[in-house]
C-alpha cells in the first residue's frame, strides 16, 4: 500500500510566486525608461503582459536580444539571463517566479559596476531602499546597474560569453551566505510539492488514491502587499508561500 502525506499548506501550482509588476516609468541614465537590470541564479522568470507596450532586454551566453511585450504575449527565461524590462507606455505585467519564496530571499543581483560587487556588506549598502526616500533610491541603483549593464554589453561585443564569466562570479560570492535558507525555501516549496506527486503516482498506480480525499479550493482575494518597490517597478506581491 503505498502512502501519501500531504504538507501542512498548499501553494500555487509547481510552488511558483506571482506578482503584478507596474514597470517603472521614470528615465534611466541611458535615456531609457524602464526597470533595473539584474540576474537571477536559481530561478527561472516569466512575464503575462496585461497592459502597454514595451521590451525585454536580455543577455546570457547565448548573447544579447530585445523582445517586444505587447498584450497577450508571454515569455520566459532561466537563471543566468541578465535582463532589463522596457516601458514604451503603461507597460504592467503578471510576473511568474519559479521557487516562491526564494526570490524574494535574494535570488536577485543588479548588474552593478564591479566596485560595488567585492563584497556582500558593499553591494548591500548600494542597494538598500531608504526610509523615506524609497523611490529615489530605486532610481539611483537602478542607474548603477545600467552602468555596468552598459559595460557587459560592450564587453560581450568584443569578448563574447566569457565577458560574463566575472560577473556570475561575483553574484555567486555575493548570495553564498543565503544559500542555507535557499535550500529550505526550495525543500518545502517546488520540491515537496514534486515529491508529493511522485507519492500520488505511486499511490494511483497501487489503484488508490488518499490525496483526492483532502482535495480543497485555496484563494488569495487580493495581494498581501501593494506598491513595493521592485527591482523593474512596483509590485503588488501575493504571499503563495506554504
């Protein structure tokens, strides 16, 4: 006979996090208009785009592209795409994190000049939001990462994919410290919720099925939390977290 334990708490499908994201609409240094070029090193992003117009910039290995986002459209990409969201008019986005939880753990490192990477006490103080001034200092790190965004895309130009090679180094030192708390997050997110298939598998195969029994609808009515401060704009942020 086989077993099924279901966990304490049911998060979204596939243990993703989702927020609506108004991408910022204020000037860059570069004279762009957008969000804050960054990286994710575990996790994988997508966007649903729900209102506007605008693009996503991206660039990995593989080199550097533009896409457009108009309604309707969806894209994705893994851990490792540095990108940069565009806002040519009322650009709003439901964004799809893989690993709930675990993103807004710090799975996240702004493509900032390398001064500001040498350590984790220096890259923090860059990049802390002030109390009472939260959307100029979204601005002021946001225009240190077009910087060295800048400089990646010229270094790519002439060096191809190992141009990246010292960036991903430097993000790497810089999230070590949180990897401990990573793994929890992904263990009792994504994880066990693959895990609890394989057991509904297993427990089908033996021609039962114990977890249709605690079957039940869940609901978040409305975000958690409305208007934080992003990365690419402002957030209204709903806690799937089991």
């Amino acid at each position: 006979m086989c077993e099924f334990e279901p966990g304490p708490a049911m998060p979204l499908p596939g243990g993703i996090g989702i927020s609506k994201l108004t991408v910022y609409d204020a000037e860059a240094s570069d004279g762009l208009v957008g969000g804050t070029p960054h990286v994710h090193l575990a996790c994988s992003e997508g966007y649903y785009v729900l209102a506007g117009d605008g693009a996503v910039q991206t660039l990995s290995t593989k080199g550097y592209s533009e896409t457009p986002l108009q309604v309707g459209a969806v894209v994705w990409f893994g851990p490792g795409t540095i990108h940069r969201l565009i806002n040519r008019g009322g650009l709003q986005i439901l964004a799809l994190m893989s690993n709930s939880g675990l993103p807004e753990a710090g799975d996240a490192v702004m493509t900032l000049p390398p001064e500001y990477l040498v350590d984790r006490e220096t890259y923090v103080k860059a990049t802390a939001l002030a109390d009472g001034a939260r959307t100029q200092s979204a601005m002021a790190r946001r225009d240190l990462a077009v910087q060295g965004y800048a400089v990646l895309r010229e270094r790519y130009e002439s060096e191809g994919p190992s141009a990246l090679e010292d960036f991903y180094a430097a993000a790497i030192r810089l999230v070590q410290p949180q990897l401990a708390d990573w793994r929890k997050r992904w263990e009792q997110g994504a994880r066990r919720l693959a895990d609890e298939t394989g057991a509904a598998l297993d427990a089908l195969e033996a021609g039962a099925a114990p977890h249709l029994e605690s079957a039940e609808l869940h609901q978040l009515p409305a975000p958690t939390e409305s208007g934080l401060h992003g990365m690419c704009g402002r957030l209204d942020v709903y806690d799937t977290r089991a």
